[in-house]
C-alpha cells in the first residue's frame, strides 16, 4: 500500500491459569524509491495492560520504558521546550483502546514493532474470553494468529471464531485440546486472505475470539507458586437463588424516540427471563417518580403480562429527578425485606437506567451519593448503566462502586436493546450471596478482594495473594455463602506441588506468571477502589497502586510508556497513555534526522479520526489558535474591563459575525491590578438571514425576525429550522450551525452559585472554520485564515517549568512563553491541557492593530 509491505504480522498469546501474555509483531518494508510513512494500528483490550513496546529500524531498536504519569510529562515537556509539539485525541471503542505508532522510514528500509499486552480473562456465561482485533489494512504475505493455552484444571471445550471468518476461511483455524493444554493457529496465504480473485483488499478486518473452560471437580482451584498463589472460585450445580430486582428508569425527554424505544424493547426481552420465584418492580423518573405498583410483587404470569402492558406504554415526559427515582427504588427495597415480603434467602439488586445528570430536586452529586450510600448500607448491590454520551459517567461509576455494583456504559447504537439485555443476563442468576474466601492471616500478606455480595451462575471469583513466607508451599482456605436452601461451607486446602509441574511446560510459562496475576489484580482493584475514594485514603491507594504499576512495567492510568532514542541522538520522547473512561490525552510527536533515515513516531490511543483544529476563546479570557501545519498552537489574552463588548468573528460575505461581552468577578479584587473578566454574553448573528442568537449562562434566545424563542441550560433540545441547527446539550455546551458557515459550540461554566468571588461563564469554540470567507475578520476571524511562524532560541523564563522563546510571526519578533491552556470542549469543568506559545501584552504584534480596534458599540 502506497510502497510499503507489511510482509509479516504475528500476534503470539500465550495463557496459563486465565492470564493472557500477548506479542503482536509486524514487520515492514519501504519498497518506494522515497521515505514513506508506516503505521503500526493495534486495538488492545480495555481490560488490558501495555507492558512492553519497541521498534526496530535498520537494526537500531528503540525501547519503551515505564515510568510515572508526572515524571513522564516533565520529560515530554522538556521536549515541547525543544519544538515538539502535541495533538489533542481521544479513546474510542466499546471494548478497545486504540494505540498507534507511524515511522517514516527510507526507501528499502525495514522496521518491526513489538507490543507486549497483558491481562486476566473474565469468566461470563461459563466460558473464558480473549478477544484479538484484527485489521491489517492489507495482504500480509506472513499473517498468523497463535494462541497456546495451559489451564493445570485441565481444559473442557475450546473454541475460536471470527466476524471476518467465510466458510473458506473456517478450514484454516487450526483448534487442538487435550488435558491441560489447548492450541489454536490461523495462518492464512496470501489467496485466502483476498476479498475476491485477484483483488488487493484483505478479507481480515474484524473480531477474533477465543473461547475456553475448564474442568471443575471441585468448586474451586488454588495454585501456589514462588510464594505467591490464585484461588479460583466458581461453584457449579447449586440451585438458583430468587432475585429481586428494581428497574429504576430516566423517562425524562432526553431519552425520548429512539433510547426509549430500546429501553422499552430490553425490558420486555428481559421480562421474558424472570423466573416465577422472583420479585419485581419498575420506578420511573422524569421531573416526578412513578412506580408501577405500591411493593415488590412476585412475577407470575399473569403480574408478568400486566408488567409487559405497562412496559409497552411508558412514555418521556419532564426533567431529571435522579435522586427521587433512585431513593423510591431503595425505600421499596428495604421495606419488602423488613416486612418480610420477599425471601429471606434471596438476592436483591437495583438497575438504574439514566441517560442525563440530575437537574430536579435534589441535584448535588456528592449529595445523592452520600444519601443512596447511607439508605442502602451495603445490603444489596447498585448497577448504574449509563446511556450515550451525555451522562455524568464518573458519578455513576462511583456511585456503584460504593454500593457493591459496578457501572457500564450503554452505547446509543442500534443495539442498544441487546447491551442492555446483555448485562442483565450476567445477573440475573444469582447463586450465592454474602461469599467471603478466608485466609490464614499469619500467613498471607496483600490479599487482594475476598468477599463478595453475590457471586452469578457462570462467572467466576478470582483472589490472590502473597506468603508471608516465601517458602511456604500450602494453603488452607474457609469458604463461606449463602445459598438457596442452606449456607455454603467447607474448607479446601492446597499444596505447591501440583501447580510446580506447570513449570516443566516451558513453551507456555511467561516468567513468574502467578506474580503478575496477583499484580495485575491488584492494581486493577486499587484503581476501582480509588474512583470512589477521597483525601488520605485516595492518596494511598493512588501510591500503592504506582508503585506496583512501575515494579511490573504495566502502563495504566497512574504511568505512561516513554519511548526514547538510543544515547548517540538527542533526548527527544513519545508518551503512551492509557486513559481513563471519559478522558482525553496527547499524542506525542517526535522526530529523528540522521544521515539513514528520518522518522516520527506517534504514540498513544487514539481517536479513529485526526485531531480536530480550532480556535477558541475560554477562560478569562484566553484565546487558543490552532496552527495545523505546525501541529502546534498559539495563546493570547485580552485584558479589558468588564462591559467591553469584543469583534470575535466578522465575515461580511456570510454575514456572520460573533460578539462577546465581558463580564468581571462578583467584587473588585483590590490587590489585582486588573480584574478578573470572562464572556458573560455572546451574540451570533447572519445579517442575510435575520437570525440572531443571544447565549447567556442562564439562557439563550433565538431571534428570527421579530419571532423570538427562548431556552434554558436545562433544556436538551435539537432546534433545526432554515439556516440554523441548533443542538443543547443540558447543562453542558450548545452546538451551532448557520447557514453553510463554521460550526460553534458554546460550553457552559458553572461555578458554586454562594462563591463569594466568582461567576458563571462562557467559552466559544469554533470549527470548520474553511467554511467562512477569506474576508473574515476579528480577533478570532482573522486566524481563520494560514498563519506562520518561526521559533528561535529557546531559553529558561522566570517560571522554570515555561521556557522562553523569540517568536518570527508576521514580520514581527515577539518574545514567547511555552505554557498550557484549557480546552473544556468535553469537560467544562475541569478541561484538557493544550501545549501552546503564549504571546504577552494582548497579543501585541501577533493581532492585526491593537486589541482596543475590537471594541465594538453593542453585542449586535
């Protein structure tokens, strides 16, 4: 493809005892007569750890080392300093994380990429999964796929498919299992991976999965090696427990048409599953609660089909009264069990559905977390699903996790009535509750999690932990649950010595293999724990959770990978990051020269779209400029009173123009030369179509003509009329479009409304800015247009951590400053560091004239 041959891709897996240990190498050609650029494209697993990266050109390789997220940024800092620069990305993907690495390497020249994953299969629905993305984006003379897998329990079915597999194909995949080993292989020719005869397109572009268990003759499996030791723990042939489940769902006008549908559609699928000894209820919130009956009622069939009536006829309507609809669900709750209306022996769980974030009653998050933790007191688990994109996810991941559930993102696609469906069936078979695994405590150090509300038919419990003495070579464990008919209780015990002869099995031990399980679990849990933590406690997970991460070289979200140069060339560094759920992060670039070959390398997970350019005004205020054929940005403020009202955009061909008027702080700050100012009002408007919008942060107003209509920030609205797209994206940011013009969006700052000082405000963000004229203007207009610039001796400032610089930008010779500025396009409440130059004084000598020419007479 365009003259370069990946002539070999290799993913090698190797599992033992459900941990995963994965090599994808791919090695490249440059058959062009000129440097080309190549790309190293992997999807990872989520749930999984980068632990090692290299890559090797004409011989030299260049390493990845692990190392803490703030010393990581210090070191990229002090390439940023020398000229490099960064894009802003983002992570994507339901299950994956997307890393990518591009080199440009010389003609002839070969480069191979080495990735190492590593991470702990789950047990669902009886089966174990590693799930392998594979898109090589062209033939590949020597593609294989290897998998080997080594279980001591011994392996009970194995099975691999694939989305891309054609009956062709299926000959290929090469399946073998027998005792405690299993083997897979899927090694397609060159014919077999075309679409059709002759064609240059690769059939291999999808999911490859591997499915497997194990043999259970008791109802779990401890093995012990080098003084650390993994006890499996899932149960088989008990008998189902009632359950009693609460659906508390968000009815309010945001879920409306298509969410609504699917909500409605999983809850009759999911009524089709209730067993007859379960229990039931369903609670709505919209700006009021409705509940479908007074208590939790049996499902019998004839409850079931009046259930199914009410299912198919509800409806959106209001706001979002989160905290009514979740209370009302947990009263219910705790009045059944009091009143002894369900089954002592019995699992009660809560399914929250929202899509919003609370804006009725009580609205506080810390408030509703601290009242829903107190009302459920541990009895029962909570499971917040969170549809689309709009919600306070990390409010609703906290919230579980304080409450013994967990969350789950419910992606707005066209199975979102299958995603919901789905993570019902992993609970709805509950067999046991309140399981705890107990250990000698004179003997085991750093347990990880050992006690569990409910354990679910087909999953699996999995806890490790470390001997105090390394040489001890056994294990005896209490087990302890309640079932449907009795408690569960029995002792098990364990000795070295069976799980020493998985070290006579070479070919499928990656080193210390139950060191790294108890590792990977570990930190895993410490970063769960650590969400819904605050202060010294968050303060220590957060430590002991680095320190593991950097001991094992895992990259999580607490340590970045750096890739460094060998020593013979400049310190010059590209991060990987892996990020957290709602989280943007950098992609680094940087570059060699040397008389072989010139490369860049991009690292990290990224967006399956490039980086979107813009500029914007936000803060107090800066202005932020996108320079795309630098990669880089430029940063300016504009210190005036408040009541100013500034030229942003004017573009007399459009007839678009963009207006800000500023506002100050609550009072005067009389130690502060100049005051604090911010966008309180902005006026956008298309003189050819008499559309005016006014934006405050307590309202915004659309003018047509003489016809005006008016919304507030808590409305979630999509107003389309002529020359105007209008999108309100509750509380957060609106989305404008005019006409065939740039697109805007306005993000919503809100601060504590008793803030003695401060006041809510305004950012403006505009795109495809190339849809505006060449004749735009205004402090932000005239950079719609290319812009160059020259950086020159680069040198310390007073601030330390910001050097200086001479800046060459429109004939002028401007002293820099290499700082940070906000972006809060995607999270106006805390927002992304962008890498910038920081013009002083207004901007002097980077704007045209002077920032007082701006001034306009009235926002319109």
């Amino acid at each position: 493809v365009n003259g370069i041959e990946i002539y070999s891709m290799k993913i090698d897996s190797k599992i033992t005892s459900r941990f995963a240990h994965n090599v994808i190498t791919s090695r490249a050609v440059n058959r062009g007569n000129v440097h080309k650029e190549v790309f190293f494209d992997v999807e990872l697993p989520k749930t999984a750890f980068i632990t090692n990266f290299s890559m090797t050109i004409d011989g030299v390789t260049y390493p990845g080392i692990i190392k803490e997220k703030e010393v990581a940024k210090k070191q990229y800092e002090k390439a940023v300093s020398k000229g490099q620069t960064a894009g802003l990305v983002k992570a994507s993907g339901r299950k994956t994380e997307k890393f990518t690495v591009s080199v440009n390497i010389e003609a002839a020249s070969k480069v191979t990429f080495e990735l190492t994953y590593e991470e702990l299969l789950k047990r669902q629905f009886g089966k174990y999964e590693m799930f392998i993305k594979v898109k090589p984006k062209q033939l590949v003379k020597d593609f294989e796929i290897e998998v080997n897998i080594f279980e001591p329990q011994g392996i009970t079915e194995l099975e691999a498919e694939g989305t891309f597999i054609t009956n062709d194909l299926q000959n290929i995949i090469k399946k073998t299992f027998s005792g405690e080993k299993g083997h897979i292989s899927f090694k397609p020719t060159l014919d077999q991976q075309r679409t059709c005869a002759n064609c240059s397109q690769s059939v291999l572009d999808g999911d490859f999965t591997v499915k497997y268990d194990v043999k259970r003759t008791t109802p779990d499996n401890l093995q012990i090696v080098n003084g650390y030791f993994v006890h499996f723990f899932a149960p088989t042939n008990l008998p189902k427990l009632p359950k009693n489940v609460i659906f508390v769902i968000d009815i309010s006008g945001s879920m409306s048409g298509r969410e609504i549908e699917q909500t409605r559609e999983a809850l009759l699928k999911i009524l089709d599953d209730i067993k007859e000894d379960d229990f039931f209820n369903f609670i709505l919130f919209g700006s009021e609660v409705h509940t479908w009956k007074d208590a939790l009622i049996k499902a019998t069939p004839e409850n079931l089909d009046e259930a199914r009536k009410f299912v198919r006829g509800i409806d959106t309507e209001g706001m979002t009264n989160l905290h009514g609809g979740i209370m009302r669900g947990i009263d219910m709750l705790n009045a059944a069990h009091e009143g002894n209306l369900v089954p002592k022996r019995s699992a009660s769980i809560i399914i929250m559905l929202t899509d919003g974030q609370p804006n009725v009653g009580i609205s506080n998050t810390n408030d509703i977390q601290a009242h829903v933790k107190k009302a459920i007191e541990g009895k029962y688990p909570l499971y917040n699903l969170g549809f689309g994109y709009g919600v306070d996810y990390n409010f609703l991941e906290k919230m579980a996790l304080e409450n013994k559930g967990l969350a789950r993102r419910i992606y707005p696609d066209s199975d979102s009535a299958l995603q919901l469906q789905g993570f019902y069936d992993e609970v709805s078979n509950p067999m046991l509750t309140d399981v705890e695994l107990n250990y000698p405590e004179n003997e085991i150090s750093d347990l990880t999690k050992n006690s569990f509300k409910h354990f679910y038919d087909g999953s699996e419990i999995v806890v490790a932990g470390r001997f105090i003495d390394n040489n001890q070579n056994s294990l005896t464990v209490d087990v302890r649950g309640e079932g449907a008919n009795d408690a569960l209780s029995y002792t098990t015990q364990q000795d070295a010595e069976q799980t020493a002869k998985a070290f006579q099995e070479q070919q499928y031990i990656f080193g210390d293999y139950i060191e790294r399980l108890w590792a990977y679990l570990t930190i895993e849990q410490l970063l769960e724990k650590r969400i819904a933590a605050t202060g010294e406690e968050k303060e220590n997970l957060t430590a002991e959770a680095l320190d593991l991460s950097l001991k094992y070289k895992f990259v999580t979200p607490l340590t970045s990978m750096v890739v460094t140069k060998p020593e013979d060339y400049e310190n010059q560094d590209g991060i990987a990051d892996k990020p957290i759920e709602g989280i943007d992060v950098f992609t680094i670039l940087l570059s060699l020269r040397s008389q072989a070959f010139l490369w860049s390398a991009r690292l990290s997970y990224l967006h399956t779209t490039q980086p979107t350019w813009y500029t914007s005004v936000d803060g107090d205020p800066h202005f932020i400029i996108s320079v795309p054929q630098k990669e880089d940005a430029i940063c300016f403020n504009i210190n005036e009173n408040p009541g100013a009202v500034l030229n942003l955009i004017n573009d007399p061909v459009t007839g678009i123009t963009v207006n800000g008027e500023l506002i100050g702080d609550k009072r005067a700050n009389s130690d502060a030369k100049i005051q604090n100012t911010y966008f309180g009002k902005l006026g956008i408007a298309n003189k050819h179509l008499d559309l005016k919008l006014t934006v405050t942060p307590e309202k915004i107003t659309v003018q047509n003509g003489d016809e005006k209509t008016g919304f507030t920030w808590l409305d979630s609205v999509t107003l389309q009329q002529e020359g105007l797209t209008l999108i309100i994206n509750r509380k957060k940011n609106l989305v404008l479009k005019m006409g065939s013009g740039a697109s805007f969006v306005i993000v919503l700052h809100q601060v504590w409304k008793k803030h003695p000082l401060h006041q809510d405000f305004l950012g403006l963000y505009t795109l495809e800015s190339d849809k505006l004229s060449e004749q735009t203007h205004g402090l932000l207009g005239q950079f719609f247009h290319p812009i160059d610039f020259t950086i020159l001796e680069i040198h310390p400032g007073s601030d330390p951590k910001k050097p200086d610089a001479t800046m060459i930008v429109k004939n002028n010779e401007l002293t820099v400053t290499r700082g940070w500025q906000k972006d809060y396009r995607t999270d106006p409440n805390h927002g992304v560091d962008v890498p910038c130059w920081f013009v002083h004084d207004n901007g002097a000598g980077l704007i045209d004239g002077v920032h007082t020419d701006y001034i306009v007479s009235s926002l319109f």
